[in-house]
C-alpha cells in the first residue's frame, strides 16, 4: 500500500506539473520523465498513460483492500514457515487445540476415535465448520455401512435357520427349545448370543447349543462318578417330578421323533424302577 500510496503522490505531482505546462502554453511534458526511476519503471510495465490513468489504478486497488478489509486479509506462508502457517490457520478460522473441535460431543463419534480424528483435523488446519463437516459426512457413513452389514447377516440368518428346519424335520421345534435352554442355562445374555452367532453363524450356534442341551438333558452321570442314580424311592420320585415338570424333557419323553426320546423314557423307567422298589438291572 505505501509503494502504491508513492507512486499516486508521483502521478499527483507529474498531473500538476503537466497540467501547469499546458496553461503556460506549451506542450504537455513527457509525465514520466518527472517521476523517480523506480516508479518510473513501475509506470512503464502498467502501462499508465497519463497521471489519470495511474490514479485510477490507485483507485481501483483501494477499493479492493480499503478499510472495510481492514484486518480481514492474510498472507500464504511459504513452504517450510511453520509459524507462518500456524499463524495461517488461526486467521481462517483453526481452533487454538485440537479440543476446539468438540467432536467427542457430537452423536455417533466414538470418544476416542473422535480425539484422534481431531489431532490429525488440527495438524491439517481445518476450520471447526470443515472438521464439523467431515465428522457429520463420516459418522452418515459409517452408520450407512453398519446397516449394510446387519441386512446382510439378517438374511444370512434367515436363509441358515430356513435350512436347519428343513434338516431337522418334525423335530425342529424341539431342538431349537433345547437350543434355547441350553443358552438360558450357560448364562449367555442378549449380547453374547449376538456375538456368537454373527461369529460363527445362525446354523452352527443353534447346532451345537442343541447338542450340548441334549447333553445336559439326558443327565447322564461321568464315568466314576459313582452314586449318580436315585437310591431311595423318595429320591426317586423327587428326580421323576422334576423330570415330568421340565417341558424339555417331556417333549422328549412324548415325542418319538425328538433325538432324546429313547433317553428320556430309559430315565423315566430307571426312576419308575426304583421307586417301585425293583433293583436295578
């Protein structure tokens, strides 16, 4: 400003002076041949024709950086100028910390993620409105893609549990009621079985849940273990009122297709046994 503020001072004095000659009477002045040598060549390369000419060119530049800019203006740093670039990304608008984001306050970013995100938002400059958008854009992606990937297990669940019915045949609701104890049982809560069934599948889970239930139904003693069998009759009974008060197990007993049936009603003959005071065979 103070290079172009001299050289409207120049042509100011180089008007008058040509101004002056004319009313004298001569010829106008060569107007630049009054102006120091630098400014001399700076009217030569913007080829000003005339003091006038040079000061609407003034006029032109303080309309575009005059008062009302005041302030407002920055300078690109140079490569390598890291204050300079520090000083860059304050004026445009970069929170002083990487804290000044508040992403961890927005719904759906991840607390942690969220102060990593802003660390690497903060050593790229990004105004709080930029990182504010890119956090909005990926949290809308990220929830886009998770949705995908639960639709696509529902359907893989769907079409598997379709399959296992089909194999299981008219024994399939009661396989899947011993899945289902088997689960309430070992403890599993919702998030467990959820874990467990996108881990390894809808078929596998319930597979394996209705072996390890028909395990624990057929309440087979170990091997050794000795003294597993009811030795009275009162104790007889009690098992046999426990076995008949568990649907599991009287599904079982009723159903001759259910896979448990020859060990329910080998169960329920060894109690009836002992409980008519029958030795044991």
């Amino acid at each position: 400003m103070a290079d172009d503020a001299g050289a409207a001072a120049a042509a100011q004095d180089a008007n008058a002076a040509a101004q002056a000659g004319t009313a004298a009477g001569g010829q106008a002045p060569d107007w630049l041949g009054s102006l120091p040598p630098d400014l001399k060549g700076l009217a030569e390369a913007k080829g000003w024709r005339d003091p006038a000419h040079a000061l609407q060119g003034y006029q032109g530049l303080e309309k575009l950086l005059g008062a009302d800019r005041a302030g407002r203006t920055v300078v690109l740093p140079k490569d390598g100028d890291e204050a300079a670039k520090d000083a860059f990304f304050g004026r445009i608008g970069r929170p002083e910390t990487a804290e000044g984001y508040e992403l961890a306050k927005r719904d759906g970013v991840d607390p942690d993620f969220g102060g990593k995100a802003a660390a690497v938002m903060h050593r790229a400059g990004l105004t709080k409105d930029q990182a504010g958008a890119l956090a909005e854009w990926f949290t809308a992606e990220q929830a886009a893609a998770q949705a995908g990937v639960d639709d696509a297990f529902a359907r893989r669940s769907e079409a598997e549990m379709q399959e296992l019915t089909a194999e299981w045949g008219e024994g399939a609701h009661a396989r899947m009621e011993t899945a289902r104890r088997y689960a309430k049982v070992a403890g599993f809560d919702g998030a467990e079985l959820d874990a467990i069934e996108r881990a390894i599948g809808t078929k596998a889970m319930l597979s394996r849940f209705d072996a390890a239930g028909k395990a624990l139904m057929e309440d087979r003693p170990p091997a050794g273990s000795g003294g597993a069998e009811p030795a009275t009759p009162a104790a007889a009974t009690g098992r046999l009122q426990a076995m008949l008060a568990d649907p599991a197990k009287v599904e079982a007993l009723m159903n001759k297709g259910h896979p448990g049936h020859a060990a329910a009603v080998a169960e329920k003959a060894r109690l009836d046994g002992v409980i008519a005071g029958v030795p044991a065979s």
